[in-house]
C-alpha cells in the first residue's frame, strides 16, 4: 500500500521544504549547507520510496514554480498551490514562532485537509508561447505612450508650433522628421529640399510633412535656451518609439504566427468578438486550465455571482472579488465589439438595456452568455454557427 505524503515548499525560501505524513512532520530549515544537504536528502527519500505518493504544495503559480509544476508532472506527482489568502491562518497553529520551515509546513497542511484545490494541467508549448508574448505586450504600449508624452513634453519648451503641427503617436512620418529636424533653424530650408530627405527614408505622405514643418517654422521667432540640448533628447525620445514600433510588429506578427497554429484558433475566430489579439490572450489565461462545467469557467474569469448570505439574509449576490483579471478582460472586451457586429450579440444587448441595466452590466451579461457558447464549442470542437431566423410562410 502507498504511503501518501505532502510535501509544501515557501516560495519565499525554495530550499526549504516541510514533509508531511499522515503520522509526522519533517521540517528542512536549516541554512547555508546544512539545509541544502537535508533537502537533498528529502529528494532522495522520495526517488528512493517508490510507493510514496507525494503530493506538492506551492503558494505561488508564477515564475520558478511553473518550472516546479513540470517537474512534479514530468515524474507523475501532483502539485497544487493554495491561495495566498490561506497562508495567514498560520497563525492559528501552535506556537507564536514565524520562520520559513513554519510557512511550509502550513502549505503542506493546508494541501493535505483542502479538497477544493486541482493541480495545474501543463499547458502546450504554443499555448505557454503565446503567454510569453501576451504578457510584454502592455508593457511595451504603455513604454510607447510614455515616451510620446516626454517627446511631446520636451518639444513644447522650444517648438510649440512644432509639437501642435502632428499626431505623433500615429505618424511615423513625424517621428522620421524629428530624427533629423527638431529645431526651427533646421526647418528653415526649401520644401523641396526636405521633401527628398523624408522620400528617401521611405517617409509617406513627405511633402504634406515638409510643409507642416516649414509652416511650424514660420510661425518660431524666437530661440530658446538650451533649445540644441532639448533637441538633441527630442532626436533620442523620437528614435525610441521608432524602436519600440519595430518591437511591437515583431511582436504582434509572432503571436498572430503562433495563434494560427493552435487548435483552437478557427473556433476562437469564429465567435464574433474576438480577434487575433484576443484570442491569443484568451489561450494564454487558460493555458493551464480544463473546465468540465460551465460555472467553473463563468466563476474563473469572475463573470458568475457570489452568494453573500447570512442568518435570514438569503439571494444576496455580489461580484466575485478573486478572479482572472486578463481573462475577463478578454472577454470584455470581445462582447463590446460583438455588439457592433453582430445582430444576435446587439439584440441581447439591447433586451439588457431595456430591462433597466448599465452598459457595464449589460456586457457583463453578455459575456457571461458568450463564454457558455464559447465552452461549449472548445468541448465539441465546433465553430460558431449564428442562428438563422425563416420568416413566416
């Protein structure tokens, strides 16, 4: 007969771990050599014991764990992670101590007596690719409007008419423009002479450019000081967002790549709403996640209610407030566009609306309603097919 055994690991501190049987506790939690050696030992007690089943415990699903999590499954163990939320009942156990064997022990405990938590199923390489590169994607935009701000900023100290003539966050062509010219002096040169140096960087719509600069130019009488230094950052801020442009193509053009590819991309871009984009980040929130009920996926992107009953208080029912923030997002944000292309997602919409709701909550509504459609077809491995109304013989 197997003996089954717990073991929980700290985050905090990955060398130590608590083992946990049905009959005692073995803590690892010494320092330096000591504790390595002792927990080496452990792993040797395990590898050795074939008929141990052991069970991994991890308060944390992100960074070295995930790595964790495919060694646990690679040698047919399991590993759970409590929630955070759970880690403070520690001190309800015995003794006023805190130290890192403690937290582990407390993982490995709550590991052994909840029976609500389900291991992390390994996600397919496309799918954990696609987590990769979903999740410097908002880095990099928000990178991009920052430095737009500064370039914009530091040009109108100097070059007001300049910093008003264009969109810099959507011309490439200005950003071309500010490379080479920043300061009214450079600008003050024929319209043809600029409009060939812009042609030759492949610049579009060049000669509407140059005489946008030449007008800016026109309307500066006055040079300020320090305006070659600010010029100089303004070339160097300009150059930035060309780079981080480049960055998030190569980027996009990858996802775009690697979504084609998965299994579940024609199914996601058959449902009305979702796109490459969004597609790619539904796939990477539910890379390691298997639903087998409806609820269950409504409850982990936050779209179900909770109950918040107590004594003769009953039906009362509240937003959840532990949810997967990047996958409701997706999902947001897909039935606010379904809404403007499809007649089916709109009419719901509208019945929404009618029955006294916000736009919030009518999406939200929405949503919920596409998800159980979207479940539905991953379980059957179908396409979307929108509802064909007959009129009336």
């Amino acid at each position: 007969m197997s003996q089954q055994v717990w073991a929980g690991v700290d985050a905090g501190s990955p060398t130590t771990i608590a083992w946990l049987s049905m009959r005692r506790v073995s803590d690892c939690c010494q320092t330096g050599s000591q504790r390595r050696n002792r927990t080496a030992g452990a792993d040797r007690r395990s590898s050795s014991n074939p008929t141990r089943e052991v069970t991994w415990a991890i308060d944390l699903n992100a960074g070295w764990c995930r790595a964790a999590d495919h060694l646990a499954h690679a040698a047919e163990q399991r590993a759970l992670h409590p929630r955070p939320q759970d880690l403070p009942r520690s001190a309800g156990y015995r003794g006023d101590g805190k130290s890192d064997a403690k937290d582990a022990a407390v993982i490995a405990d709550q590991a052994r007596m909840r029976r609500d938590l389900q291991p992390l199923r390994p996600g397919d390489d496309i799918a954990v690719e696609l987590r990769i590169l979903t999740a410097g994607a908002p880095t990099w935009s928000s990178d991009r409007t920052r430095v737009i701000n500064r370039l914009r900023a530091q040009l109108l100290e100097y070059f007001p008419a300049l910093e008003r003539g264009f969109d810099y966050s959507a011309s490439k062509a200005a950003l071309i423009l500010l490379t080479g010219y920043q300061t009214p002096d450079g600008c003050a040169r024929r319209a043809a002479r600029l409009t060939a140096w812009l042609h030759k960087r492949k610049a579009r719509n060049a000669s509407a450019v140059a005489a946008t600069a030449i007008e800016a130019r026109q309307r500066q009488h006055t040079t300020v000081p320090g305006q070659n230094l600010a010029a100089a950052m303004v070339a160097r801020l300009a150059k930035e967002v060309m780079t981080l442009d480049t960055e998030i193509a190569e980027t996009d053009t990858m996802i775009e790549d690697r979504f084609r590819r998965h299994r579940h991309a024609e199914i996601l871009l058959s449902m009305p709403g979702f796109g490459v984009i969004l597609g790619a980040e539904f796939l990477a929130a539910t890379a390691h996640e298997r639903f087998r009920l409806r609820r269950s996926s409504c409850r982990r992107v936050g779209l179900a209610p909770v109950p918040r009953d107590s004594g003769r208080i009953s039906g009362n029912l509240k937003r959840p407030r532990r949810y997967d923030r990047r996958l409701l997002r997706a999902c947001y944000l897909s039935a606010q566009i379904a809404i403007r292309t499809d007649p089916a997602s709109r009419t719901y919409y509208n019945r929404k609306r009618a029955e006294g709701k916000t736009h919030t909550q009518s999406i939200l509504a929405l949503a919920r309603r596409r998800l159980n459609v979207l479940w539905a077809m991953l379980r059957d491995h179908a396409v979307y097919q929108p509802a064909t109304t007959t009129a009336a013989a």
